[in-house]
C-alpha cells in the first residue's frame, strides 16, 4: 500500500510539473500585418481615443522584420493613408504574454492583450494597437507597400481605396469573365458545328465511294467476289464458329482475334471501312461481326451476353450515327451486309 501510494505521489508531482512547464511555456506570437493605433493610455489616468477625438489615426505595417508608418482615415466608403516612414523591428519573446519590441535601436515593452490587440509602452505611456480586420484593405495597403517601398521614407503620395470603386471593379472584373465565358462558348459551339458538318461531309463522300464502288463493279468481279464469299460460308472455320455460337459458346479473345481475320481477308478491309465511317467501341464491332456471319439477333444477344433489346439498339444507333439519319437495326444489317 505505501508502494502504490508513493507512485501516486510521485505522479502527481510530474503532472504539476507538466502544468508548471506548460502554463510558461513561451507563445509563438505573430504581428505581421496592419495595425492601428486606436488609444493612447496617460499615466495621469487620461486616455486619447483616436475615434473620438481625431479624423485620421497613426498605421503600421509590420512585414518580417521592416515596419512602415502612416495616418489613416476613412469616410465616405473610402479607406485613405498617406505614408509617413519606414524602419527596422524585431520581437524578443519574453514569455507570459510579454515581449520586448525593439524599433530602429529604441526597446519598448510590448503587452499581448489578444490575437488582434497589443499595448506597447513608451517613455510611461501605452499605445493600443488593434490589427485591421478587413481583408480587402489590407490587401490593398500591402500591395501599395510592395509597389512604392524603395521611395516611402520620400512619398508624399495619398492612396485612397474606394469600396464603391472596389465593387465596380469587381463587377467589371465580373462581366469581362462572363463575356469572355460566353465568347469561349460560342467559339467551342461553333468548332464543334464546323466539325460536325466535316464528319458529315466525310462520311458521305466514303458512302458514295463505297456504294459506287459496289455499283460499279464488272460482272466477273462480283462473281469472283461471290464465288469467296461462298467458300468462306462453307469453310471449316465458318461452320465451326456458327455451330458454336449456336450452342451459346462465348468468344474469347483469340476466336475474334480469328473472326475479324477471315473477314477482312473475305470481305476486303471490311472492319478497317466501319472504322473510317464511324471509331465503334469493341461491342459495337463485335455485332457488326457478327451480322456480316449471318447471326441471328437471338444468337448475337448470347454470344455478348447482353438482352435481344440491348443488340437491337445497338443496330439503329449505329445506323443513325454514321447516316445521320434515323433508322431500323434491320437497316444496319443491311448496309453491313452490302459491304
């Protein structure tokens, strides 16, 4: 019993530790930014608030290590600052909220009050600070900075920031975008139309061809052309992938692999010609396949394991997509068939 009350002692004591530890644990504060001086507290007990007593009040911009000063006013929607001077800063972390501000040389005690308020004190009085909250203008103040601070220890310019100006550039900035959206979207609609009419144009110059190719063609040639095609009806591999599919056998890819191989060699660039009408997806080329193997839809649905619906969609799609006109799947198995 006195072991385990000796641990729990001795646990106690670290956990205080711990605490003591944490609670003077130095805070990692930062005052970059924009900061106005609002009150300055007299030791006599008399304050000066700016906002009461004063139309413009003392600014500074902290960077990493240069400050920049200036007076500050606003009215009307506008926000204005004339520059005063630049110098150098630095912060010594002192702990418990307190730290050391070293400006151009001089040390001051610098009080955190909270993330937005500090107190910095000099020759008895201390000065309130509070960080500027709005995020346009301290934008509009840092870039100003960034623009002119080679000359600002010189600048006798007066910057003003109007947020009626703001809000029409900003509408303005708008606009030009939605224009610029609308310009872009008739320039890809109009694109899209020109290619679309050349796609057209193509394929039916390739189907004039095709149709006066088959039109023209000698009598001994369509015999001969005939007499190929019986002996590809009737060969060996023909009966074999028929019987095949006709017992529900799935392709693999070596059996279209095979198929597409016959085909082209019996019927001359048959898929290399489906191709240049119209880039078709793998199921889209497997159907014409096989309606050019005489295929039933029945025996096609099987084979590509999809619904007799699916194939007859397939079809009409396809006729529709290279025509560019509505038509039947019986349609499509025709012009596949007259290739």
């Amino acid at each position: 019993m006195k072991s385990l009350k000796h641990i729990y002692t001795l646990f106690i004591i670290i956990c205080a530790l711990i605490t003591s530890c944490t609670s003077n644990e130095e805070r990692n504060f930062e005052i970059q930014g924009v900061w106005v001086l609002t009150n300055i507290h007299i030791p006599d007990g008399s304050d000066f608030n700016y906002y009461e007593r004063s139309n413009t009040m003392p600014m500074k911009i902290f960077t990493d290590s240069i400050y920049y000063v200036a007076m500050e006013s606003s009215e009307h929607e506008r926000f204005c600052f004339r520059p005063s001077y630049s110098g150098t800063y630095r912060l010594i972390n002192k702990g418990n909220n307190e730290c050391l501000y070293v400006e151009d040389g001089s040390t001051h005690e610098l009080t955190i009050e909270n993330d937005t308020v500090i107190n910095i004190k000099d020759l008895g009085r201390s000065y309130e600070w509070h960080k500027m909250q709005n995020e346009a203008n301290i934008n509009d103040v840092l870039k100003t900075i960034e623009q002119d601070k080679d000359s600002w220890n010189d600048n006798q310019n007066y910057y003003v920031f109007s947020e009626t100006e703001r809000h029409l550039q900003s509408d303005k900035n708008n606009l030009i975008t939605i224009i610029l959206c609308i310009i872009l979207g008739f320039a890809l609609l109009a694109y899209y139309t020109r290619n679309l009419y050349q796609n057209k144009a193509r394929i039916e110059t390739q189907l004039k061809q095709i149709r006066k190719e088959i039109d023209e063609r000698p009598k001994v040639v369509q015999d001969a052309l005939k007499s190929v095609e019986n002996d590809f009806l009737n060969s060996d591999f023909y009966l074999s992938i028929r019987k095949r599919i006709s017992n529900g056998e799935r392709m693999k890819k070596a059996d279209w692999e095979e198929i597409e191989r016959h085909v082209n060699s019996t019927y001359s660039g048959f898929t290399s010609r489906l191709f240049n009408l119209y880039p078709m997806s793998q199921i889209e080329m497997q159907t014409s396949l096989l309606i050019k193997l005489r295929v039933p839809a029945t025996e096609i649905a099987n084979t590509l394991t999809k619904s007799t619906s699916t194939i007859s969609s397939i079809r009409s799609r396809l006729y529709g997509k290279v025509f560019n006109s509505k038509g039947s799947a019986k349609d499509w198995d025709e012009f596949i068939l007259s290739l």
